[in-house]
C-alpha cells in the first residue's frame, strides 16, 4: 500500500506564528497569575472550566487525553454540560530512533505523517504502514478497555475540546489536533492547565483556539504544578467515561 492509502495523511511543519485565544489575546496573557500548584487534575479542571465557559449550551465534545487528561476533562465536561469521550494518539517512531516521530496514529483510524523526516531519512514505505497497523491494533485494544464497545462520539460539524493535564513538548496535543482537524470540526479547542510557555505557540496551525491556565518557568515537568499527581488508572478512565454516559 503506497502513502496516500487509506489514513487520512498530513504533513506536520513548523515555524508557528504566536498563538492567540478566541478574543484575539495572545495565549498565556495573565496565565502566570493562577495560583499553583494545582491541589489535584479535579481542581484544575474546575478552573480549566471557568475559562471555558463561553461554550456552554453549545453543541461541545470534549475528548480526554488518557489517561491523566480524561480526569481534568471530565470536570470541564461537566460544568460545560458537555459530551465526554477519550481520544487516544499513539506516536509513530522512525526505527532505531523511536524518539523521534515520523508521524502519529489516532482514535478513527487517523494517520499524521511527517514527510519531512519519512523522505530525509528514507523510511519505506513498508516500514511507515507497519508501524501505523502496529500503533492502531493498540489504540483499538486500549479504546474496547475504556469503552466496552460503546462507539465513538461524532466530531464533524461540533466544537470539540480537547484536554490533557499540562503539556510537556506538546507533541500529542498537536498529534490529536491534526487528526481531530481531518474530522471537519466546527471549532477546535486545545485546553490545559499548565504548560511550558514555549510550547503554546506551536498549537496555533493545529487549533482555533488555545487555552492554559499557567506557563511557569522554568517548567521541567508537569507533575511539579501538582500537589497531588497520582497515576490514573484505566480502571478511573472507564469509571469517569461511565459516569459522564449515564449523567447525560
């Protein structure tokens, strides 16, 4: 099967302009004021919330980044009167230098390639289609894990928020971004509670709208803007997605 198969494929590029919000201020304007750290992911998605509010009582998805985003969201869901579901990315790693991704695999079957890195390094083609069968047969499995089977919410034509617990590099918001943007959203949201300032620039070919609570500096990890940074289980994951169906 040659590149242009049966994932809808994107090129990632680079040299973003600085990211604006939907009122036209630059993203992370006042964000160092917000008070951290963060008692928990609970928390922090009540405040993500406020901040979110001008979509209330519109036609809002808001999708999780398992697994610590999927608490975070659930709370922004909520108070949004909002559809829940998880959306899962998986990075696809050049061979032998897993770091460094050649593309991304998403939730829907969704393929991002990076032609860029593919064609400089000469990667087969082979090799790219099975990574991406790899990555998609885990998003699968781990998806029935958090689903039991219950389909995907539908993104097309809807503003979609999508939410993590603070972005490191940020390279799987912009991977779940560019896969969300070939599912013709009305309006696409990235939303989290911290990040390093650095980062929020680079979402801005990827989303309509950025939104984060808090770019400390220096950064170095995201759990240090957390008192409380417990692991989330899959067992969590499945509890929040079953509460959010059955309050709805």
């Amino acid at each position: 099967m040659s590149g242009a198969g049966r994932w809808q494929d994107d090129v990632q590029g680079s040299g973003l302009e600085l990211a604006r919000s939907a009122d036209g201020a630059a993203v992370g304007d006042g964000a160092r004021s917000m008070p951290l750290p963060f008692p928990d992911r609970r928390s922090a998605g009540r405040d993500l919330a406020l901040r979110l509010e001008r979509h209330a009582g519109e036609d809002v998805l808001v999708l999780g980044l398992p697994r610590g985003g999927m608490v975070v969201a659930y709370e922004v869901a909520r108070r949004l009167g909002a559809e829940l579901d998880v959306f899962l990315v998986r990075k696809l790693g050049v061979p032998g230098r897993e770091e460094l991704a050649m593309g991304a695999v998403a939730s829907g079957g969704i393929r991002v390639l990076n032609r860029t890195v593919i064609e400089s390094l000469g990667v087969p083609w082979s090799v790219v289609e099975a990574a991406t069968e790899r990555a998609l047969r885990e998003i699968e499995e781990r998806e029935r894990g958090y689903r039991d089977e219950r389909p995907a919410a539908p993104v097309t034509g809807r503003i979609v928020i999508v939410v993590d617990d603070g972005l490191a590099t940020g390279a799987t918001m912009r991977a779940a971004l560019s896969a969300l943007r070939s599912m013709a959203p009305r309006r696409l949201v990235a939303a989290v509670p911290v990040a390093p300032p650095e980062v929020l620039p680079r979402l801005e070919r990827d989303a309509d709208e950025v939104v984060c609570l808090a770019t400390p500096e220096p950064f170095e990890a995201v759990g240090l803007w957390y008192r409380d940074f417990t692991p989330v289980s899959t067992e969590e994951v499945r509890e929040l997605l079953r509460a959010a169906w059955e309050g709805r």
